[in-house]
C-alpha cells in the first residue's frame, strides 16, 4: 500500500477532529487543525471533501462550527479513512485481485505475492481503529498481533 500525503495528512485530520471532539465535544475548525497540524487550509478543504462523502465526517455548519465525526472513533477503521483520501491503496496497481488490468497477467508469477500482500494490509489497516490511533495504543509495534492477523487470513485462505 502506497499511501501518499493524502492518506497521510488525511489520518492526522480524523485524528485530530477525534481526540478534539472527544475532549471538548464541539465541532472542529480546520482553521484549528491547519494551525495545530501544520497543514494548509486549502489542502485540509480537499481532504474533508472526501471524508464527509464516506460518510466518516460531518460538517456542521454556523457560528462554532467545523466539524466532527459522523460515528464513534472506535468504530471508523484507519482503511476507511485511507480509502476514502486515496481511493485505489493497493500495493501494485495492476494487481487488485478483481480486475487484473495488466497484459502480463496469464504470464505473472508474482501476481498471487502481490494479491496476498495488499490482503496483509487491508486486514492490518482494518483492524486498526481511529480509537487506538488517538489513544496512541501499542497496536501499531505488536508484532504478535500483526502475525496473528496474518496467520488467520493465510489459515481461512488454505482452508478455502
């Protein structure tokens, strides 16, 4: 999964939209989070666009408003929002284990490789809440947990 600085600045957004709300339980101005996280306004504009589109943001709007999130941080996964700033988040883009819009594909030896890596991730980004994000749990260096999601989805694969 490449992630560009969409998906990256996109991240810090509901972070920071989350751990706001959560405390102050008010909506958020991206004129708090533009000066807050260092990021442009216009460019944080962009980046919610999308966000309330998925249904993983709301704007409300008048005097004290911005925005908040659309459902509990503990229920929106990192690969949500990461979907929704970056659309496509495969690992190789040609390989997307619907499509295969690659020439080479009847002759790829890899491709089963790349298919399995962009699952690893998905599965990864997915098990992590915007909820352990904020609570900046140690979810992201548990080793045994990553290898325990991938061992699960190798084991459902083999059993298929």
């Amino acid at each position: 999964m490449l992630v560009t600085t969409k998906g990256r600045y996109a991240m810090r957004l509901m972070a920071d939209v989350a751990h706001h709300f959560e405390k102050e339980g008010t909506p958020l101005s991206l004129r708090a989070v533009a000066q807050r996280e260092g990021i442009s306004m216009k460019y944080l504009e962009q980046l919610a666009r999308p966000l309330v589109k998925s249904g993983l943001l709301k704007s409300v709007r008048g005097k004290g408003g911005g925005y908040v999130l659309a459902e509990p941080s503990a229920a929106i996964r990192a690969g949500d929002i990461l979907r929704a700033a970056e659309g496509n988040v495969l690992p190789v883009s040609s390989c997307d284990g619907v499509t295969f819009d690659c020439a080479r594909i009847a002759d790829c030896a890899s491709v089963k490789f790349w298919i399995g890596l962009d699952r690893v991730i998905e599965d990864y980004v997915d098990g992590v809440m915007l909820k352990d994000i904020i609570d900046e749990g140690d979810v992201f260096f548990d080793v045994d947990k990553i290898s325990q999601i991938v061992a699960a989805k190798l084991l459902e694969e083999d059993a298929e």
